[in-house]
C-alpha cells in the first residue's frame, strides 16, 4: 500500500499537481464580481454547492492534474447581459470556465422579478413531525449545501441551506418540507439545477486556457 502511495505522488508530481481549497475559489469568484460591479447598472448573482468531504480530480487543458484539497466547490455565476440574456460562468477548485450564453426563460425571469420574495423568504431546517427517543442511527443526514449571493444594484443579499432541508430522506415526515420548497429561491434554485445537468450531460462547460 504504501509502495503504491508513494509511487502516485512521484506520477503526480511528474505530471505535475494542483490542489486548491474554497479560498482559492472564493479569490477567483470575488474577481468576476468585482467585474461585474462595473458595469452600469450591475445585476448578478452566484451559486456555490458542495458536500462535505467530496474531492475530485480533473485533467486540465495542459495535461496536467487539479485537485480539491479537502472539499469540492463548484460556483455558478449568472449576470444579464439584456432583458433576454443572460450569461452563465462557471468557477471551480481548479479554475474558470468559459462563459455561456443563455435565454432567460419565462420561469426564471419571474422568479428574478420577484426580489423581495427572495430576500425575504428563509429555508427552515429539518424538523420531524415527532420525536424519536431511539434516533440514533435512524437517520440520515445529508452534508450537502448551496450557498446564494444576489447584488440587485445596491441591494445585496445572502441565502444559504441543506439540501437536506428540503426533503422527507428521515424516518419522520419533515415539517418544513412544503414551507421550503414554496419559496422563490427553491423555485430558482431547481431551474438553475436543470441548467447545470442539461450543460454537464451535453459538454458545454469549457476550462479557459
């Protein structure tokens, strides 16, 4: 085993080995922000995932390997280019993607409208309609989170949840499932979660060079 460790270090290094955590991928995201704070009348906002624990390694453009150091992040940033659209970066442990341009669809353009629903609306976390005594080993607690920031000109606000939140996955019926997946934000959050799938499945996130 430990043959077979040291022998992957010396191919990484060989081929040469990146490992970046969330401050590298928060430092490259404030720059598009700061970015996009330029523009005249600046309308933009980002979602973060990650699962606790989750790594992941890539091949770059160069050949070479890209790590998480801990915990995989991916953030997807969406800023208006027109009334019409609308355009999507990605940003990841391991760098940028290029940006993608995209129709704002009828869905999302009301959910955007309505921007004090959003800020005001706030996820409640799990709570089973009963108590269980003898819990321990009975549920099953997910470490997976999305992080939100909305600048809406001046107007700027953060939202952030479980996915566990927002579902029925205990032995007791959530509570605040109905409540949660209600809001505009959840709204938004699903159709952004449609998005993301539909460009993974079809190839369309490109790294920059």
């Amino acid at each position: 085993m430990k043959k077979t460790l040291l022998l992957f270090t010396f191919f990484m290094i060989a081929v040469g080995f990146a490992q970046n955590d969330e401050a590298y991928v928060d430092s490259i995201v404030a720059q598009k922000m700061a970015e996009l704070e330029l523009q005249q009348n600046p309308e933009y906002f980002f979602r973060k995932d990650y699962c606790d624990g989750n790594i992941q390694m890539f091949t770059m453009p160069d050949g070479k390997w890209c790590t998480s150091t801990s915990t995989y992040y991916s953030v997807y940033v969406f800023w208006k280019e027109d009334d019409k659209i609308m355009k999507l970066q990605k940003f990841d442990n391991c760098g940028s993607f290029k940006p993608i341009s995209l129709g704002i669809s009828k869905d999302m353009s009301k959910v955007l409208k309505n921007k004090n629903a959003l800020k005001i609306g706030e996820v409640k976390p799990y709570e089973g309609e009963k108590v269980d005594t003898n819990a321990f080993g009975n549920m099953s607690v997910s470490s997976c989170h999305k992080e939100y920031k909305f600048a809406f000109g001046r107007d700027v606000f953060e939202k952030s949840f479980k996915e566990y939140d927002l579902g029925n996955d205990s032995k007791y019926k959530n509570v605040n499932a109905e409540h949660n997946n209600s809001l505009e934000l959840i709204a938004l959050d699903k159709e952004i979660s449609e998005l993301v799938k539909k460009f993974d499945e079809n190839g369309k996130f490109f790294r920059e060079d």
